[in-house]
C-alpha cells in the first residue's frame, strides 16, 4: 500500500468514527447505601441539576444518588469535591469539570453530548447549582437547543442560613458576593440599603472584617444580622448581633470556612418633615451643587427627587431674591 493510500484509509477510518454514535457504557450501574449496593437504571437523556451537601454528605437525597450513579457524566466545578462525595456513596459516573474558568469552552462539549442523546448530571461545590455559579448559562442553553432540564432539590446555604438566622423569612433577597473592590462594595451596598426585605450575602473569611464594616456604615450599624459559618459542618456557628458589634468582633480576626451573612430589613422610616428636609438642603447646597445636594438629601430621607429638587429650587430662588434685596 502506498503512504497516499494508507494516508486516505486513515482520514477515511477517522471521518467514520466521527460520524457514528458515540459507544454507551453498558455496565451496571449503582451506589452502596450502608454498605448495600444498590441497581439504578441509566438516567433519562437530557441535563440534570443535581443538589448536593452544603457540608454534611448524609444529606444527600436517594433521588440524587440515583441520578448522579445513573448519568452518563457529572459536569462539576471540582472534581476532586465531588470525588469525594462519589466515593462516599461508591458512585464510578466519571466526572467533567465545568467551572467559571472554563465555562465558555465546556458549555460547548456538554451540549454536544446532550445533542448525541447521554444524561448530564450538573452539580455544585455545595448546594444547589445556579446558585452564584455560571450553571443558568449551560441550563439556558440547554433549554434553547430542545434538550430536557430536570432540577432535583436539595441542600442550599441560603435556605439553611435563613432557617437558623432568627430573621424574617416571609421575604428575603439573595444578593451573593459584594465586590471584593472598596469603592464597588459600598456602592453595592448603597444599593442594598432600602430592600425591603431580609439580605441574605456569601463572604470569604479574609473580606469579612471589610465587609462588615462598609455594612454597617451603609445599612445602618443597629440593623440586626446573623453571621453562619460552615453550615451543617462539624464547627458549624452562629453569631447573632447587629452590624456594628459584628464588624467590631470580626475587625481583627479571619474565620475560616464557607460564611453566609443575614441581615434584618431595614424598619421603618420616619415620615421626614418639610422643615427637617430644608435643614438638610441647606446644609448640602453649602457644600455641593444643586444636582448634588438634590441627590444627597433625596437618598437620606427616601423622598422623590423631584420632590426634593422642587424644594430646593425655592431655596436657591429665596436665596437669589435675598442676596438682591439686600443694601448694598
């Protein structure tokens, strides 16, 4: 055979295996609950978002264990976490990372395989995926390309910290991380400062003392907030206060392990008198420009900016007409 010959029986032979369907691993498929193994049948094709342990692993669902034992693949953010629980429970589905890092590149394989007919199973770190992770993205897509999307529930930090907090439940927003970056986080938190409802934020251990401390200047250092570290965990905590005596406790210190921080909403604002707003008023126009001051004021009190910006009109026109009237 000549080296043209064999060249082309090789692309031929590779042109083919592309073209057929890809091999499906027929083995048995289980997990051992108890030291019992126990049969699962392959999953159904389609993407599969699986909840898993926050911390402790026995709080995996048996509706879990079926899926993750009877994927074809477990998409995961690191694998060697969710080795961990897979050996735990004697899971043998192999494991792909999907992460923030790669998500762009990974989203493409996944749906290809999701395209050739396997059953994805997507799991977190900890907890339910999509929550602060970039799983909605290939969850979208998926949807968008035909495929099924099953979500099985479980454990979720936000859930189980609003549980334990003490705070009000009846509504609450999940705001994740504040931005690392001083000037980002106070503005976030500006932003955060008349939610009507309970916060419910994610921190590191080494931004805490930061972030509790912009907190409280921006939320107001007596609002009540529980701080709950490593949930469900050997050394789980809880620490109830307001904002101030927290950013005091933690100023110094680092803790380790994951943190969710709860905050009370804010109560309710005293109704701000017309003679209190011109006081206001009077006191930012002798600092700042008009725009400025109108801001100013209009996001001290919670009144309407046109309000506000009308109220100072008449100040600075009585101003105008004084300054005129007066001998020269």
């Amino acid at each position: 055979m000549t080296p043209q010959a064999a060249r082309a029986r090789v692309r031929k032979m590779s042109d083919a295996a592309r073209k057929s369907p890809p091999i499906k691993d027929t083995r048995p498929k289980s997990y051992a609950l108890g030291g019992t193994a126990v049969a699962v049948a392959r999953l159904a094709p389609g993407l599969h978002v699986v909840a898993t342990p926050i911390g402790n692993l026995g709080d995996i669902t048996l509706r879990a264990l079926e899926a993750l034992a009877g994927a074809d693949v477990i998409a995961c953010e690191d694998t060697r976490i969710t080795h961990k629980l897979l050996e735990r429970y004697a899971i043998a589905t192999p494991l792909t990372p999907y992460h923030e890092h790669n998500a762009a590149k990974a989203r493409s394989v996944l749906l290809r395989r999701l395209a050739e007919g396997e059953a994805i199973a997507l799991v977190s770190d900890a907890g339910t995926p999509l929550i602060s992770d970039p799983g909605y993205k290939l969850v979208r897509a998926a949807r968008d390309a035909g495929h099924a999307v099953t979500a099985l529930p479980g454990a979720s930090a936000v859930l189980t910290a609003l549980a334990l907090a003490g705070l009000p439940t009846d509504r609450f927003l999940f705001a994740g991380f504040l931005p690392p970056k001083e000037t980002a986080r106070r503005a976030r938190i500006a932003e955060l400062a008349r939610v009507p409802a309970t916060l419910v934020l994610f921190e590191s251990g080494p931004r805490l003392g930061a972030s509790l401390a912009d907190l409280a200047a921006g939320l107001g250092t007596g609002r009540e907030a529980a701080l709950c570290r490593e949930l469900t965990k050997l050394h789980e905590e809880i620490r109830r206060g307001d904002l101030a005596g927290l950013a005091e406790t933690y100023a110094h210190q680092t803790p380790r392990g994951e943190i969710v921080l709860v905050i009370a909403p804010p109560g309710e604002a005293q109704a701000v008198s017309a003679a209190e707003t011109e006081t206001l008023l009077r006191q930012a126009l002798a600092r700042v420009s008009l725009k400025d001051a109108v801001g100013e004021v209009a996001d001290a009190t919670g009144l309407p900016r046109r309000e506000v910006y009308q109220q100072a009109l008449a100040l600075a026109d009585a101003g105008k007409k004084a300054k005129h009237a007066a001998p020269r």
